[in-house]
C-alpha cells in the first residue's frame, strides 16, 4: 500500500489540538510525531490545517437493498467520505427488512463490494424474531435495532412481552427509535379532523410529540434499567428527554447512552416556513428550547455522541401531502462542517466535535483501533480547512436523491482530504472510485 507523511497538521484528538506530523504506512497510523522523515511516503502538506479522527456516523438509512432509487451503499457512502466520515452504521428498515442473520449477512457482502467508507449493520427486531436477534455477533456487528415506534415493513415493536424479552435476553447494545405510537395516532386523527389530509408540516412536532418522545424513551430506560441492559437512545429531540440521562460517570461505564443528530441541534420549529417538509423527520424538530437544551446536553455530557440518521428520499415523495411524504432526509456529506459551524459561532470547541462525532461513538461501541489519533489504529482520518467557505449547490451534492435542507447555506469550513484504513479516499473535491472500506469489528 501506498504510505503517506502528514506534515505540521495541528491534530485535533482526546481533548488537545498539537502540530505534529503522522505517518501512514499499511492501513494504520505508524508514528505521530515532530519532524518525521519518510523517503518513500507521499507528503500532504497541513500546514495551517486541522486533522480530525474520521467521523464515525452510528446512525444512517443508505437504502439498499429494495428503495435504491433513493440512495444506495455506493453513492451515499461516496457522500460520506466527501465529508469526512470514514465510519458508518446502517438501520434494518430497508426492503426486505432485515429480521434474519441471512439478510443482515447479505448487506455485509453489499458493504464488502460497494462502500467507500467502513461499516456495520445493526440487526432488526420485530414482534417475533427473538430467535435471529440472539444469534448475532456482538464482536462482529454494531448492535440490534429496536423501532419503539414507526417504522416500515414488519419492524415496529409494540408488544410488551416482545420488549420485555428483548431487554432481558439480548447480551449486546440495543439501540432504540423511541417514539409512542398511541399517542401519535391519536394526534393524528385529531389533525386529519381539522385540516384533512392536507395538513400543515408546522404540526408535525404536535403530532409526534413531546409527550410521545418522553413516553417511549423513559419505557425504553425503565427497561434498561430492570434488566442491566446496554441500551442507547437514538436521536434525542426534547429538552424533557434530556433528564433520562446521567453525565455523572464516564462514558466507558455507561449502561444507558443517547445521541444528538444534526437536525436537532440545527432546525427548529421556525423552519417549517421556509422548507417544509424537507426537515420532516421522526422524531420531529421541535423548538427553539427543545434546540438548545439538546446542544447544552451535548456539551455537558448527557447526550454522549452526535449522528445524521441521514435518510434520502426523492424530492418527488418530498412534495406529496403531510401524511404521504416521508420523513427523513440526506445529511452525511455535510455533518462534520455543520459541526464546524458551530466552533465558529463558539458555541463548541474542535476537541469537543473529534470527541462526540469519533472518540465517544468508538468508546460507546466498543469499536476496535478506530475513532481515535493514536499509533497503531487505523488511519480514519479527515483533514480540514477552518477558512475556506463555501456554499452548498445542487452541483457540489453527491447524494442519489440531489438535494439538500442546507442548500443555499455558505460553510466556513472544507475537508480537504479523508483516509479511509489509511487509502486516500477524497482529496480536494475528488473522490478515489477504487476506495473501498472494511468491515468494523468490536472489543465485546
């Protein structure tokens, strides 16, 4: 493999920034040092640059197999390294939905073929599919799914005894979509009383309410904590929630963790107006409050990693009417500079984004040699320049479905170049077609 010598790149990593340079030689970082000669390393110049562990985004819906017309492993993990995310973890609700080990093997063998970046595949759960959810790996796959609340196909778990049995029997991380399904449908027919099918995207965080959220989650936490489960809380939307959740002891000894995704921390209700239902997403973006409460959780260390839960649909299912048009939308190839946006408003330091987009994704998983700026892991790196703006067009978007809720905003921030176990997977607006990642593995 090719080795190459990062050179004065102020590496942002465990709480420090320090100009050094990093050597990168068969996959893995070889030395971190001061004036490191290599003769036979290809030099990156990162003079004035900032090198950041590769984003490690735990939670994406990249579509395939069977809704492929909206996004697919190949183009929405090129998407991902176009960002600087080297590491993803994709959700089961795809078609056929993935309730047995068979299927989740087949989308590794997709990963395998087509992904630039590395992954894993969370396992899904239903009402009756316990037997499959025991036999997963837990050293070889990010963990298993639980949809507290909508979802596709034959995935919704609303059964107590189900859930019961999950939590008590299952050995490894369950992660959570927690929302109440009760209470949604009743505000549902409240709504579709009143403006019919029709109604205005402004009520969608009346409708899958606070009350909904807060529900599901602390259910969800009560069980956890019954049975000694490892459960992780996906896409906290309420300042409500934020309460479930200890800063108190150190993330290593967390039972019950939770996740911030970049649409909570930068939509709120406000902007309903103004793009309507392209920030449509279970749970909802609610308001000003619920923002900011999420960001201070984020900071003070009740919610411990930040994610996209990036999933595309077309701009065609986009325009349908409020109970037609699907949630969700496309967010990895913009995560890493969002964040960045907020370093430059002060709002959160550089240490604290390597820490909760890499460092804490790697600590909650348990990802083996990855998240991390350390001698003998894996190069997943991403190097940035703070002071190159730019501003997101439909011509610079790589994802399938071509259109973004960022559009038209100008980022301060570029990523320049992204290491994928150590192959230079983008450089400067191009991406490496011959870059493919790996299957991630975890210290359980």
């Amino acid at each position: 493999m090719k080795s190459y010598l990062i050179k004065n790149a102020n590496i942002v990593n465990e709480g420090k920034i320090v100009e050094a340079d990093v050597l990168i030689q068969n996959e893995r970082i070889e030395k971190i040092a001061k004036d490191i000669s290599s003769p036979h390393a290809e030099v990156i110049d990162a003079s004035g640059k900032y090198l950041f562990p590769g984003v490690i985004d735990d939670q994406v819906h990249f579509r395939e197999p069977g809704l492929t017309h909206k996004g697919d492993i190949h183009s929405e993990s090129r998407a991902a390294v176009a960002g600087g995310v080297t590491t993803y973890m994709e959700m089961p609700n795809t078609v056929p939905n993935v309730l047995t080990q068979e299927l989740l093997e087949q989308k590794y063998a997709i990963g395998a073929a087509k992904s630039f970046a590395n992954y894993s595949f969370f396992m899904g759960t239903s009402n009756d599919n316990i037997e499959e959810v025991l036999k997963t790996d837990a050293k070889q796959v990010c963990g298993v799914k639980i949809f507290m609340g909508s979802s596709t196909g034959n995935m919704l778990v609303d059964d107590q005894k189900t859930l019961e049995n999950i939590f008590s029997k299952s050995p490894m991380l369950i992660a959570t979509h927690c929302e109440d399904k009760k209470t949604i449908r009743e505000n549902q027919q409240l709504y579709r009383e009143r403006y019919g099918e029709d109604v205005p995207v402004k009520f969608h965080p009346l409708i899958r309410s606070e009350e909904a959220c807060y529900k599901s989650s602390s259910l969800a936490v009560s069980l956890a904590k019954k049975y000694n489960t490892r459960l992780h809380i996906l896409h906290i939307s309420t300042a409500k929630e934020v309460g479930l959740f200890n800063n108190a002891i150190p993330l290593s000894e967390k039972k019950i963790t939770a996740e911030a995704c970049i649409h909570h921390l930068w939509f709120d209700e406000g902007d309903y107006e103004r793009l309507g239902n392209l920030i449509k997403w279970n749970p909802a973006i609610k308001t000003r409050n619920d923002k900011e409460a999420i960001l201070k959780a984020v900071l003070d260390n009740h919610i411990d990693i930040i994610a996209t839960d990036h999933a595309p649909h077309t701009l065609e299912e986009k325009k349908q009417t409020y109970f037609k048009a699907p949630s969700g939308g496309p967010l990895i190839q913009h995560s890493l500079v969002a964040m960045l946006e907020f370093y430059h408003q002060k709002k959160m330091t550089l240490e604290k984004i390597a820490e909760k987009m890499s460092h804490a994704v790697a600590t909650c998983y348990k990802i083996a040699d990855r998240g991390f700026i350390r001698e003998g892991n894996f190069a997943d790196l991403a190097l940035v320049d703070l002071n190159s703006a730019w501003t997101v067009e439909k011509k610079n978007l790589l994802y399938k479905c071509k259109w973004s809720p960022f559009e038209g905003v100008q980022f301060h921030s570029t990523i320049t170049h992204t290491f994928v176990n150590g192959i230079l997977a983008f450089t400067n607006g191009q991406v490496n077609e011959d870059c493919r990642g790996r299957r991630i593995s975890f210290n359980r």
